[in-house]
C-alpha cells in the first residue's frame, strides 16, 4: 500500500472520503464513500451497476491506486468491450475471469468458512488468491447471484459473505459488489452486512426513454441526501443528477426592479421585473406570450447579463427568424456568449435531470435571466411523472434564492370566452401577466394585465399588446371598455386603439 493511501485508510473518527468516480453521486455522499468497507451495488439487469463498477474502478487507476475486477457474470472480452463502448480502456485494472465450465456447476456443492477454520470453497479460495496477489485498493466482485448459486442455501450464502467482508477488511480494500436481484422478494441479508447499500432501478414509460433513478438505502456514519436521484446512462458513463434541495443554494443581490424595455410594460408590473422572482406569462396559443419573453430577454441582454432561453414548443430557428421580424435581433448576443438557446425534448428528459441542466447555466455559465417555454411541454411530456409539481416549486424557489430573473409561458386551452388550464400553477408565482385575446372593431385584439405581484405595487388595468415589426407595443388602458377578460367586451367611450403601423394609412 502506498504512504498516501495510508493517509487515506479509514480510521475511527475519521471523515476521509474517496471519490466514486460518478459525476454527481459524491455530492450524493456528501463527499464519496468511506475507504475500506464493503458496500452493495443492486439492481435488475441493465440499470448500469457494471457501468457504474466500472468508473469507480478507473477513478482509483487514474489516482494511482490498484484496482480489481472479479467476474464471474461476464467474460474478461465482454468486460473490455462494454468498457470500449464508452472509450475507456481498462488497461490499469486488473481483470480476473471466475467464469469456467465447473466452476457454475450446481452440483458442485461449495461451504465456506472463516479462513482460520477450514478450506474455502475452490471459487472463493481463488478470490482470495488474487487478492493476496494484485493488493488491491478498489475491489469490484460481479456479481452475488454467482454467489448464491454455489452457495446452495441461504445460511451458507451469508457465511460465504461475511468470511469475504472480514477477508477484504484485513486488507484495506474498498469493495463494491454487485447484485442483479435475483434473490427471494424482501431478502435484506445484504443489507444487513454491508456497510453501505445503493440501489438503482429503471422504468419503462409508454413514450421516450426510460427512467433510471438511483437511491442511496443504507450508508453507515456518513450523512447523504436521501430520497430518488435522476441519472442518465449514455456513451460516457453514469451521470446521476442529485435532486435539488433549494435549501442548500443561497446567494446575495440586489433585487431592484429591472426595465422590460417597454415602458408602458414596466407601469404595469409597478417597475418591471424584479430579480430573484419567477414570472408566469399565462395565455391562449398565439396571443404574444413568448414574444413578451423574448423582449423582457433581450432587455436584460442589453444591460449586459447572460440568459438561457429553454424551449420546449418551437424550434430553435423558427425563433431566432420570429423575433428578428419583430424587430428583436437575438444573433449578436448568441455571438457573444451572452445567451444560450436550449431546445429541450422532455421525452428524452428526467425531471431531475433538467433540474442539473438550469443549475450548470446558473452556476457555471453565470446565467441571470432563465426563461422556459413551455410548462405545457415540461408537464405533458412526462406523464405519470409524480411530484413534478414539487419538482418545479423546488426548482423555482431554488432560482429565486440565486437571484435569477426567471419567466415561465403556459399555454392555456380556448381562444375567446371560456379559457382553461390543465393545471394550475400560479400559487408558484410570484409575479402573473394574463394575456386574452378579445374582439373590438371586427379585429381579434390582445389584452395585457397583472393579475398577481408579491414585490411590487402592480397597475390593476388592462392594457392592450400589439406585435409588429417595431416589436411589443402595450397601449393605455382600456378604461372605456367592460368584459375584455371574457373575450366580448361592450364599448363604454372613445379610447383610441392600437394601430398596426404597418397597415396603410397607419404609417408615419
């Protein structure tokens, strides 16, 4: 063992850690896992424990340390070439190949016994073998099913694994192994022996990718976050995206109110967007909703923050052409860096891990405005998905505590008269502008009001919005009218409408 292992050994009291090698799952750990011990990996087939094995395994390579492989499920080939998948090459790890044609029999009955009483089994006995040869630090043992089999009969497999855990506890090892499940429902045998246990399970959904989740079920003197973690398997390796805790993520700024770049807009929300809040543009299709959030966007494009725009509806393209027509031209901030255009399939997506992604532009890109369009998708897309209103609240409250000034769109169902939404998520608002379309003149208009504002003394009228190529216009307010949020409004005075500057005869 080397000196700066010995450092690292477990020692009473001690509150070492070493690294599992897996993007997200040491924030998990608080860290990573205590040196030494013997944790159990379980999980049916394909949930990605090999995958998972396998990056714990390169990361001691990668820090010097000796590491082990024992399969007894796979071939040393199949273990190389699952590794290559990824781009990884297992040449700094010691690959050790159990699987021949006696050693599954299951005639071939096996007991096995503290070391100091009598012979071990002819598979455990080469186990150790190798072992006592390699002197590993990172051991993997794939998998117990093998295990069981030779053992025959529950008493003898636990045996089987307690001789293995004080073996390998003697030899300043850190062991993972492996389970696919197999055993009778509501076996905690391993549980009870190891020190800690993290279990992975996936679900099938009628559309897109699967769910894969990971949760940590026992872990010994260490405090972890527990609970259900997204995680994705892709070329690469495991990513597990931890779940947001808002709690954890706090940050100072200064929570003035920022100009839309519409006045008549700022007059409306009593002095315009404020940071820290989350703003809910809620309307029918095609009524300007994305439109507005595009203008409060490049407002604060201009003053010199950085934005993520998440969509979930259009194309990246068909915005960038949309909001150049209206006279908001995106290209030269995408140019500089300053905004980062995201399009989001929720198919492909886990909640958590879109959660990870809107964390990476806050923290990493320094993103102060973040916009999703839309909520429709996000919530449709992931049907069955439980707690996804939970999910949002926490990532809402999660962005206000980082000081960002965030918009939501959600589309809601009906055009002029009875307008419904599928969900109801302005309790998670602070801050609420209701869009309806209503009819004036023979034309189909938009109307413009803040219904709700916690931080700011918000006008109660209702203004219109027009859109053309000079962009977002909001007129005064439209005092003489009665019953525009019902889409029929009955005409009480003279208040001048908004003109298209365009039409003929408008133009100045």
């Amino acid at each position: 063992m080397s000196e700066a292992r010995g450092v690292m050994g477990a020692r009473p009291g001690s509150d070492t850690r070493i690294s599992t090698g897996v993007p997200g799952l040491n924030e998990i750990l608080g860290g990573g896992l205590t040196p030494d011990r013997l944790y159990l990996l379980e999980g049916t087939p394909g949930t990605g424990k090999t995958t998972l094995a396998l990056q714990f395994l390169l990361e001691g390579a990668a820090r010097g340390e000796r590491s082990l492989y024992v399969t007894l499920s796979e071939t040393a080939d199949e273990l190389r070439a699952a590794a290559a998948s990824h781009g990884w090459s297992l040449d700094g790890i010691d690959v050790y190949e159990l699987v021949n044609e006696m050693g599954l029999d299951p005639d071939s009955e096996q007991s096995i016994l503290h070391p100091s009483e009598i012979e071990l089994g002819e598979t455990v006995r080469e186990v150790i073998a190798r072992v006592e040869t390699v002197k590993p630090e990172r051991v993997v043992f794939d998998s117990l099913s093998e295990l069981r089999l030779l053992a025959q009969n529950p008493l003898r497999y636990r045996r089987q694994i307690l001789a293995l855990k004080q073996f390998f506890s003697k030899r300043s090892c850190t062991v993972l192994m492996l389970d696919d499940r197999t055993s009778e429902a509501g076996d905690l045998q391993l549980h009870s022996i190891a020190h800690g246990v993290i279990s992975l399970d996936q679900t099938p959904r009628d559309f897109g990718s699967e769910r894969r989740r990971l949760r940590i079920v026992k872990m010994r003197g260490i405090k972890f976050r527990g609970g259900y973690h997204d995680f994705a398997m892709e070329t690469g390796g495991v990513e597990v995206f931890p779940r947001l805790v808002a709690a954890d993520h706090h940050a100072t700024f200064d929570a003035t109110a920022r100009p839309t770049g519409s006045a008549e807009l700022d007059l409306l929300l009593g002095g315009g967007l404020v940071p820290g809040t989350n703003t809910l543009l809620l309307g029918p299709s095609g009524v300007g909703k994305t439109t507005t959030a595009v203008r409060c966007m490049l407002a604060a494009l201009e003053r010199g923050e950085t934005a993520t725009y998440y969509l979930f509806d259009e194309g990246l393209n068909t915005l960038i052409t949309r909001a150049a027509l209206l006279g908001m031209d995106l290209s030269p901030h995408l140019e500089a860096g300053r905004l980062t255009l995201t399009q989001i399939d929720p198919a492909e997506l886990s909640p958590g891990e879109f959660a990870s992604i809107v964390r990476q532009a806050v923290e990493e890109r320094g993103s102060t405005f973040v916009a999703v369009d839309s909520l429709n998708a996000y919530l449709h897309a992931m049907p069955g998905e439980e707690y996804l209103v939970l999910q949002m609240h926490e990532l809402l409250s999660y962005l206000n505590q980082k000081g960002v000034t965030t918009l939501l769109v959600l589309g809601q169902h009906g055009v002029i008269g009875e307008v419904r939404t599928d969900i109801d998520l302005s309790y998670l608002s602070d801050c609420i502008l209701l869009f309806r379309f209503f009819e004036a003149r023979a034309e189909i208009r938009t109307a413009l009001s803040v219904v709700k504002s916690r931080v700011n003394a918000h006008e109660r009228t209702i203004r219109e919005l027009r859109l053309s190529t000079e962009g977002l216009r909001v007129g005064v307010a439209l005092t003489d009218f009665e019953g525009v949020l019902t889409g029929l409004p009955a005409y009480r005075g003279r208040v001048a409408m908004l003109q298209d500057p365009e039409a003929p005869g408008n133009k100045a």
